[in-house]
C-alpha cells in the first residue's frame, strides 16, 4: 500500500534524522537507496525560507500535536519541488510522542498552474489598465417575469471610470441614472440569457454620450454576466454630425447659385450623379465614361491634368474648360468641386458645381479679334508717324534726336505688343523688362530679380519708355558702353503705413565714370515721371554707375 502511494512516508526519530522512507517516496523524492539518506536529519532537507516552517511542525509533533505547512524543497537529484507537509507523533506504550512520522505530498503542478494563473491574471489586468477601451464585467438582474430591471458592475478598468467620469464598482446603474433608457437593459438583458453576442452604437442620455459597444456573455448562464468592451464616441458623432451640416449648407449654397451640380467618385474615374438643368444631359447613373460624354478628347489632357492636380492637393478644383451641351454643341462652363472627407480625413466624394461662361467666352474671344485688328492698326500707324519723321526731319542734320525719336516709337509699339497678348489687361513687371532691354542688353550681361507683379496698362506702357531710355542712356554712355558692364534691376514690394509700394531699381556696373549731365533733355524728364507718371523717383549718378530708385503705389501700379 505504501509502495503504490505517490505520497513520501518517513519515519523520524525525535531528532528528526531518517529512519524509514516508503517505495513511493523514494520514488518522488527520487532516492535511489534509502542508505544514502538513513540517518539524515530531515530538517536538513529543507533549505531557505522554509527551514523555520519545518523546525515548528517538528516541535508541535514532539509537543503531540499535529505540525502542518507548504514549501518548497528540492529531491535528492536537486529537481524543484513544491510539498504539502502533515508531520504527527507516533506514541510509544506509555503515551508519549516515541517517533514522528512526515507524509509529504507533491504539489508542485497545483503551485504551477497557480502560479501561472496568477501571471494570466496579472497580464490580463495590465492589459485591461492600459488599454484606451473601457470595459466591464456587469451582472444583470431580473424580475420575477425574467425581464431585465437592473445591472451592477463587479469589475471595471481605468478607462472605463474615466470615460464614464464615476467608479461604478459594485453599483447598480439604477442608483446613479435611474432614468437610464430602456435600451440599455434589453440590450444587456438579452446577451445575459441568450448568450449570443451583441455589438452596437448607442446614445445614452443620462451620460450626454454616444457609445460603440461590444457585449458578451461569460461564466456560468445562471450568473447572468457578461463583458463589456466600449469606446465614447461622442467626438465622432459630433464631427459627423457637424460635416452633414456642413456638406448640407455648402450643398444648398452651392446649388442655389449653379446651373449644374454634380458628384464623383474619390479618384473621378466615376460620374456618381450630374444635375445638368438643361444646360448638360443629366445622368441616369453613375456613370464611368462621363469624359466620353461631356469632354472633347483635345480637351482631356488639360481637364484630368487639373483633377490630378485637385486629388494631389486634397484641395479644391477649379477649371474653365469646354463641354459638350445637353443639344450636342459644344459650350464653356466655370467648374469648381471640393472634396467631402470622412472622420478619418479620407476623401469620399468630390462635390461639385458648374455655370455656363459660353457668351463671356464668345465675348472675350470676339474682343481678342478686336484687340488684335486695333493693334495691328496702331502699329501702322505707328510706322507712319515714324516714316513720317523720318521725311521731314531728313535735312535735320543732328541725326541723334531723330534717332532717340524712332526708338522711343518703337519702344512704345513694343509695349502695345505686351499688352496685345493679355487682352489689354495687364503685362508682366519681368516680361516688361525682358522685351525692352534685351535689344540693348545681352543675356548675361542682365540681372532681373523680383516677385510676379501685374501692371495695368498705363503703367506698362510708362514702364517700358522709362526702361528704354535707362537702358538708352547706359548703351550711349554708362555701364552698356563698356564690354565688361552690366546692369541689374531689382523690384519689391515694401509696406509704407500700411500701403503697399512697388519699389524697383535699376543698378550700373562696371561701366567707365560717370558724370551727371549738366542739362535735362526729354529723356530726363521721362524717366523723373517714374512708374506710373507721378514721379517718385531718385536718381544717382555715382562715379562706379548710375541707381535709379523709383516707388509708386501698388494699386496705381496695377489700375486697370
């Protein structure tokens, strides 16, 4: 009987030194002979921490009590155990303790699996700590018609008191929102007597919050808990609930002031609606080959290049292009769509409004045919001003006034050109500088440097005769003169109480001395009425180069 127990049997002496061991015991105590421990005191078995334990179940058996603990001590081979100990007296004819008998009993996989337990538990805590979802234990209680009438929390996490601003462990929510909506206990109530699993996204008044949540049923039916994991979402809902409006109110705006109102997809490859108002064909549906339908394959290129350019930029598109009318012809629409973005900032659709510029275009076109008939019709006359000139100041025998004449003429026609390729609306500060001085002034020998700047017309025109005669003056007698000069001119806009100036200079360098000249011809004078006729303008004549700085208001600058 011994020799089959897996307990250890020994008999002690009252010194506690070995006298018998069972089969069992030897066998878990892994003693090969029982001659290598006899007489081994027992205490001696049992190092560290649990030496005292051992020492007090001896005395209390020597005592004739009953001495008992849990520790752990290696086998005679050193593998670790973990003992359950009873050690009691064996009485002798006259009643006293005469020997001890110990029964140690393994339990070293009942401390693993506690042990590892404890670990599992302790990691599922840690998680549950740290984790930004907030979950719940609940027990559920009912009625005696087993209808769902209450729930208490038994456990909770960090997040989950955050979120819901309150420790609710061991509370019935009864007891702090008794007017909680009946959902919330149907919904519970159902997951704790059906077990099926329950997911859903839910307003819960008492709390003034909107909740995402997941619920399932654990442990035994007849506890009637579950677990629930949840997340506040009440931001989400709020921005959702703000970009509707917002979508709804830009929809309506839009709508009220276009002719036609359309939808794409994310990437525009699909036509998910068009609204053409007459104007357009409408779509029956969404459609994937819109630009077959509405664009001239010319015209492709340019439309998908500016929608590339809209989904690269995660911005607006806007774009004046032609279209192919509900009747078949071809019209000019101004299109402009933005793009609709979820919670999460990815684009949904693009959404969009069109009106028809047909008969602006048309009208622009028509004054460009005008344009360019008056201006060919200017530049004749110009020819004939300068033929002219020419015939009656032929006998003049100082040719430099005649020729300084002829060139300011042509300086003006130039210009008349620039303006020519904008409709007369305005030319480019730069492209003013680059048409008049690259006929006195080679590439390199030129330095331009400055922001884009429109200028109307009048102060194109003054610019370019005022450039002319700085870079006149240069060739004939300045930096121009010589092969090693240069000129730079430099342009800004500064702020003078608030009022922005465009400041623009013109530099001289590496020409021969300069000396200022001792009377003011007519060229003098033109160049001191500055930018836009209204002077403004400082003139140096320093030995290494001539400055010119000239100032005039940017709104002047750019009048119309």
């Amino acid at each position: 009987m011994l020799a089959s127990s897996a307990d250890c049997v020994k008999v002690l002496d009252l010194d506690a030194r070995l006298e018998f061991m069972s089969e069992g015991g030897m066998c878990v105590m892994e003693v090969d002979d029982f001659g290598a421990v006899a007489g081994v005191c027992w205490l001696d078995l049992w190092p560290g921490d649990h030496h005292p334990d051992a020492l007090a179940a001896i005395e209390a058996a020597k005592r004739g009590g009953t001495g008992r603990f849990q520790g752990g001590a290696p086998t005679l081979k050193g593998s670790p155990r973990w003992w359950d100990v009873i050690v009691t007296p064996m009485a002798g004819s006259d009643g006293a303790p005469e020997k001890l008998l110990s029964i140690s009993r393994d339990i070293t996989a009942i401390k693993q699996a506690e042990a590892a337990l404890r670990e599992s538990e302790e990691r599922f805590r840690t998680i549950l700590n740290t984790v930004e979802a907030a979950f719940a234990i609940v027990e559920v209680k009912f009625d005696g018609d087993d209808r769902p009438v209450d729930y208490r929390f038994v456990e909770a996490n960090p997040a989950f008191e955050r979120q819901a601003g309150v420790n609710l462990r061991g509370k019935w929510v009864t007891e702090f929102a008794p007017d909680l909506e009946r959902f919330w206990f149907d919904a519970y109530g159902h997951v704790a007597k059906t077990g099926e699993p329950a997911s859903f996204e839910n307003y819960a008044a008492a709390f003034e919050r909107w909740f995402d949540v997941r619920a399932v049923r654990i442990g035994k039916p007849e506890e009637r808990r579950i677990a629930i994991l949840f997340n506040d979402v009440t931001e989400r809902r709020s921005a959702q609930k703000a970009l509707h409006e917002s979508d709804t109110r830009f929809r309506a705006l839009v709508t009220a002031g276009a002719q036609t109102v359309y939808r794409m997809s994310p990437d525009w490859q699909e036509m998910r609606a068009l609204d053409g108002a007459g104007f357009l064909t409408d779509t029956g549906s969404p459609d994937m080959r819109w630009l077959d339908a509405y664009i001239a394959p010319e015209d492709r290129p340019g439309v998908m290049d500016a929608i590339a350019d809209a989904i690269h930029r995660r911005d607006v598109f806007e774009l004046e292009h032609r279209v192919r009318r509900a009747d078949g012809s071809f019209g000019w629409v101004l299109s402009r769509a933005v793009p609709i973005f979820d919670e999460h900032g990815a684009i949904v659709e693009w959404f969009g409004a069109a009106n028809d510029v047909t008969e602006r275009v048309q009208a622009e076109e028509r004054q460009e045919v005008l344009n360019h008939e008056l201006s060919h019709r200017l530049k004749n006359t110009l020819t004939m001003v300068t033929s002219i000139a020419r015939q009656t100041l032929r006998a003049v025998s100082d040719r430099e006034p005649v020729e300084a004449f002829e060139r300011r003429v042509q300086a003006l026609a130039s210009a008349h050109d620039l303006l020519l390729r904008t409709s007369w609306a305005s030319a480019s500060l730069r492209a003013v500088c680059e048409d008049v001085l690259s006929t006195t002034a080679p590439a390199g020998r030129l330095v331009l440097d400055g922001p884009d700047i429109a200028m109307g017309p009048s102060a194109a025109l003054s610019a370019s005769l005022l450039l002319h005669e700085l870079a006149t003056n240069a060739a004939k007698y300045g930096s121009l003169s010589s092969d090693a000069g240069r000129v730079e001119v430099r342009w800004y806009v500064e702020a003078r109480s608030g009022t922005p100036d465009l400041v623009l200079h013109w530099h001289e360098r590496g020409g021969p001395p300069v000396k200022a000249p001792t009377s003011r011809g007519f060229g003098s004078r033109l160049i001191r009425m500055g930018l836009g006729g209204a002077g403004g303008v400082e003139v140096d004549y320093a030995p290494d180069g001539v400055r010119a700085t000239m100032r005039a208001p940017l709104h002047e600058v750019q009048r119309s």
